[in-house]
C-alpha cells in the first residue's frame, strides 16, 4: 500500500486544492493521501483565515486521508524552514513514499531542478556570498536567490529555466526538494500543474474555477453579497455551507484582527528589545523599537517597517513571531533524526483512521490526537507541544476579540473519521 504525502496550509481551502489531491493519487497511484497543514497561524505571517478542523475537514471532503498539522514554529517559517519542517512531518510517519506539490512548471521541477537541489545540499561560499549580498542590497529572496543561482550554477539550468525559478509556486517546490535532499527522504515527486489563477491574483470573476488563496480570501472578508456568490463557484455544496455556518458563529480573520495582541506583546517587549525573536535580529529589533510610538495596526506597522533590507513578508513573519513568543532558532531543534517530536492529527477519512496503526508501528514520533497522548512526551516534544497550545489560545482570543465568540479548546473536540464528499 502506497502512501502520497502533501504540503498545504489551505488558507483556505479551495477547487485548486480538490484538483491538487485528485491529480496527486492519480499520479502517484497512491492508496491514501497524507496532508501535513499549516495550524493556527500562517506562513505569510497571520492568523489563518478561519479554524484549522474546518479547514482540514475540507481536505477530506476533497479525497485526502488523513490530515497532521504542522507546528507553529515551522508554519510561520521561512520558505526554508517550512518546507524542511514540512518534509520532516511526512517523513515522521513512516509510511509515506511520495510526495505531490503544486508548481508553474511540473517538467522543469521534476528533472532540473532536482539535480540542482542535489548541488545545493552542499552549496559553495560563493553561492552564500551572493545571495547575503543580493539580500543585502534590498531584492526580494525570490529574486537574491535566483541571482546566486545564476552565478554559481548557471551550467544545470538553461536561462529561461532561471526564470522559472522565481516563481512563487516554483521557488517553493524547490525548497521541498532541497529540503528532501537535507533529510535524505527518498520520496518519489509528482509535480502537478497549477491551475487558474496567478499566486497573486485576486481579481475573481464568476466563472473561475479555480482561484487563488488570495482572491478565496478577498472574497471571504467582503461584505458584499456579489462576492459570496463568487465565492461559492469555488467550493462543492458541502463546504460552501460549511463556510457560510462558520461565518454566522465566528469570523474569517486577517491580519488587523490581531492589531490589539500584537500592540501589547510588542509594548510587553519594547525595554529589552526582540533579537532573541525568532528572525527577527538586531537591527530589525532597533527599528521596531524605535518605530513602535507610531503604531496603529498590524499591517500599517509592517509596512512602516519595510525597507530595502527587510520584506514586508519577513516583516509580517516576525510579527507574528512576537506575537506567539517565538524564540529564535527554533527550526534545527525541532527535527530530529529527520522528523516532528510528535505527529498530531486533526482529521481523517475512514481509510486514514486505518493509518493510524501503520504510523504507530512504522513511524518515527508519537501520535497526537488528546491532551493525555502528551504523558509520555519527551522534553523537546513537550517543548514544541506547548508553542502549539499558545498558538490556539492567542488564536482564540483574536476571533473573540473580532466577532465575541471563541471556538472550542484545543484537543476538546472528538476526532472521527470524516466521510467524503461527492464534491457536487
């Protein structure tokens, strides 16, 4: 029995997302489909758009099997730490054997790309000179890396395959790759073409089937009855009812919503400063020190911090990492022997609860599926377990803060197998 594994946040679920899973065991002529998702809070650095069990009862909806949750520290890391941390929780159950990611250009990731990673795992001074210096002089990571790349292995990708690097989906497919080369995890890849709309697009129309993350979201915090009819193009029945159910007892949250939690963890830290925050560094801590008197809200505040050295999206990240008292060097620590120090579940299929006795024999870190599933807990998972818990509770206060009504507590709700959806 084969098993195909899937990096997601789904933030939020959407039509690309059922295609990806559907194009993932059709390729890979995978049995069941493992989906390791982002938690409480993203990697664009926010509070996830809506509730991490709705979001991974989606999934299921769609065809996966069983859905892990990533840890917040990973969730919120760069591309590099995501896809690491990411790769490690595939690899942590033991039983999955191939791995399905979206990208632009599925024939130039599965073939160039992988032999570049394979020169990355080592990669030269030079290359590291060029990329700090590119970063340096301001230019976004996409666009620092693809440059040192450029310099120092020009010879594994023709220029216009170069080009294709920088793509959003591209560049993050590849740091899956690297990251498979890092941890040794022999999966077999199955690029799947992305579909519909650009990374960045939100300009939805009526007809699209298959929109952006971004557009799904805009369309989510409007107010404008137009908008959710758009939006329910985009979904089967089920989870478009399921949306629609949220929205009436909770909120879809953005950034700003947690501009109070924010201002007071900032304020918190202000005298000593945040450069044992997790990316965040000297210089950048000065400047959030200095800058803080002027601040109105989460976004205004990031983007007063932007600068020619600094993103907005690392701006955005460390943020959230002062929010959720994130320490620096978090990621290394984390896996060990290639994997998570626990493998929590948030949802499963009827197959996918079949998994489950695999994964206790055959993998590399304990199950996570109740509070009391932590006695035996070592340190370190103990250790990356409570950031989690933190996580949900900041989470929680910022939806009720938003709309005066919180979800459960973490680890309250029963998990049961989900079953499918017939996506009509």
């Amino acid at each position: 029995m084969s098993t195909c594994g899937i990096i997601a946040e789904y933030n939020p679920f959407h039509t690309g997302h059922a295609y990806q899973i559907a194009q993932a065991k059709k390729q890979s002529g995978a049995d069941n489909v493992i989906v390791i998702m982002s938690g409480d809070f993203v990697q664009r650095g926010a509070p996830a758009i809506m509730d991490k069990y709705e979001r991974a009862k989606m999934a299921i909806h769609a065809g996966a099997d069983l859905v892990i949750m990533l840890p917040v520290c990973a969730s919120t890391a760069s591309a590099e730490g995501f896809a690491l941390a990411s790769i490690a929780g595939l690899h942590s159950c033991g039983i999955v054997d191939a791995i399905s990611f979206g990208c632009e250009d599925p024939a130039v990731v599965g073939s160039n790309f992988r032999t570049l990673a394979k020169e990355l795992n080592t990669p030269t001074p030079a290359f590291h000179e060029v990329l700090s210096a590119g970063l340096r002089a301001g230019k976004s990571y996409a666009s620092a890396h693809a440059q040192a790349i450029q310099s120092c292995y020009a010879s594994l990708l023709a220029p216009d395959e170069l080009d294709l690097l920088e793509k959003p989906n591209n560049l993050l497919a590849f740091s899956y790759l690297q990251a498979m080369e890092q941890l040794n995890c022999n999966f077999s890849i199955h690029p799947v073409t992305r579909q519909g709309m650009g990374y960045h697009e939100t300009a939805c129309e009526s007809e699209t089937i298959y929109a952006s993350a971004s557009a799904c979201r805009k369309l989510m915090l409007s107010d404008d009855v137009s908008d959710h009819m758009t939006l329910q193009h985009l979904y089967s029945k089920e989870d478009f009812l399921s949306l629609l159910s949220y929205r009436k007892s909770y909120a879809f949250l953005c950034k700003n919503d947690a501009s109070t939690q924010l201002h007071y963890a900032l304020l918190s830290g202000r005298m000593e400063g945040y450069r044992t925050i997790m990316d965040c560094g000297k210089d950048l801590s000065n400047r959030i020190q200095n800058l803080l008197p002027e601040y109105e809200d989460f976004e205004q505040f990031a983007m007063l911090l932007k600068n020619k050295s600094v993103s907005y999206s690392r701006i955005c990240r460390v943020l959230t990492h002062i929010l959720l008292q994130l320490p620096d060097r978090e990621i290394n620590p984390l896996i060990e022997d290639s994997s998570l120090p626990y493998v929590r579940i948030l949802a499963m299929s009827p197959a996918g609860q079949k998994l489950l006795g695999q994964i206790k024999r055959s993998g590399n870190a304990p199950l996570l599926m109740k509070m009391s599933d932590t006695g035996e807990f070592s340190p370190r998972a103990l250790h990356y377990f409570k950031q989690d818990l933190f996580a949900h509770d900041i989470y929680n206060s910022i939806l009720y803060s938003t709309c005066r009504h919180k979800l459960p507590e973490d680890f309250s709700r029963r998990l049961s197998p989900i079953r499918f959806s017939n996506n009509d």
